[in-house]
C-alpha cells in the first residue's frame, strides 16, 4: 500500500461547527490570545484559560465528524494513511481514522503542571483549578501553547518524509512549525491541496489545489484519485 500522508488544519473541523481562531468571527476577535493560550496568562489568570478552553471542550462534546473526516477515515481501504493534524480536537478519532499525530495537544486531555508525562483524559468538559494530578499539583489544558515548543514536530517531519501522496486539508500554511512540514515531503511526489482560500505555497512540489471546504474538497479528491467513496 502506498503512504497517504494527510496535514489538517482548523478549516477541517469547521463544518462541525468548530470555531477557529483566524477566520472571520472566528476566536481572536473575542480573545486576545495571549491572554488565554499561553504560559505568560497561565501564570498570570489560570482561571480565564480554564474558562476558555473550558467553553471550547464543552463547544467539542457537542459536535460531530463531518463527512471531510469520514472520508479521510475511508482512505485507509485504499492506502496506508497517516494523519498529522494542528487541530486539537478528537474528530478524526471518532470519525474512526487509525493514525493520528496531534502537534499542539488535545483538548480533551490535562496534563500535570510538575510533570509532563503525567496526562489524563477528560471525560467532561470543565476542568477547574482544584483539579489535580497524582503528585497534587493542578492540571492545565493538554495544549502546545503560543510561545511553547512542539514536541512532535520531528516525529511529524519523519512521517511526511516517509508519502507517497501528501494531503493539506484545512490550512492556511501560516502557522510554524507546522506549516514547514510540505518542505520535508518528497520532491516528486503529488501534493494535493484542499481549502477555499488557496494558501500561498512557496515550494516547488507537484501541487494541486482544490479551492473547495473540506467535504467537498474530499469528495473531488476521491474523483481524482478514481477511488469510490
């Protein structure tokens, strides 16, 4: 089987209703993020980050995979496919895809603030201040914040590396360090493209954009590929 590999972005979980933070009406104008997606305003207002992603985890439980993520899941009947998504949400889980790297966290899983490698899934959507880990300290949001490093970058890189077909579904391209990985892509490989807004790619990989939101963007890429969804 050849390797698909598929790099999402937030335009991927918007049609589930999943709110972004750069689209018009979309997060930042109500948030300045640095006041609630970083270590500065963790350390300055924990209970305001908590009452933001609090109101997005709860925005998560209520939301669905949308028929882009059921046809990702239905390329794994026709290549081995890796997914390697900037979302923080669980949709490509429960549209049922088998191998999915998350770069900046899950939103539905807290993490120890005096020991990285303790995580916990949530299984509500509150998370509060008196919520601890085993060694007694508070949980924060298991997320790559604005300022923070990204621990599965060269994971990631290593996995583009490895397609045979590489998939941008959902991004603008504009986010580092994520949006570096095309570069670690073979050369000769095709690269499609799918988002409304055609990202400016600067690359000299074999492209092909879809100017289409992500189901149907999927939908012409099953027609491209002249497999059946």
């Amino acid at each position: 089987m050849k390797k698909l590999v598929v790099l999402s972005g937030a335009g991927m979980s918007a049609e589930s209703g999943i709110r972004t933070f750069r689209d018009m009406g979309g997060l930042w104008n109500e948030y300045d993020v640095m006041e609630v997606a970083s270590p500065t305003a963790w350390a300055n207002n924990p209970n305001l980050v908590h009452q933001f992603y609090n109101e997005r985890r709860k925005q998560l439980f209520e939301c669905s995979p949308n028929k882009g993520h059921i046809l990702i899941k239905d390329l794994e009947g026709y290549f081995d496919v890796d997914i390697v998504t900037q979302n923080v949400d669980d949709l490509h889980e429960r549209a049922g895809s088998s191998k999915i790297l998350h770069l900046h966290g899950e939103l539905k899983k807290a993490r120890s603030t005096v020991d990285s490698n303790l995580v916990y899934e949530l299984d509500k959507w509150e998370l509060k201040l008196e919520d601890t880990c085993e060694k007694g300290s508070p949980l924060r949001p298991h997320i790559v914040w604005f300022g923070e490093s990204v621990p599965a970058i060269s994971e990631a890189a290593e996995i583009v590396s490895q397609a045979d077909i590489l998939l941008i579904i959902g991004t603008s391209l504009n986010v580092y360090p994520a949006a570096g990985l095309i570069d670690y892509a073979p050369n000769n490989i095709p690269v499609y493209i799918i988002d409304p807004n055609q990202p400016a790619v600067h690359s000299n990989k074999n492209i092909t954009f879809i100017t289409e939101k992500a189901s149907v963007g999927m939908e012409k890429l099953f027609e491209i590929l002249d497999i059946k969804s």
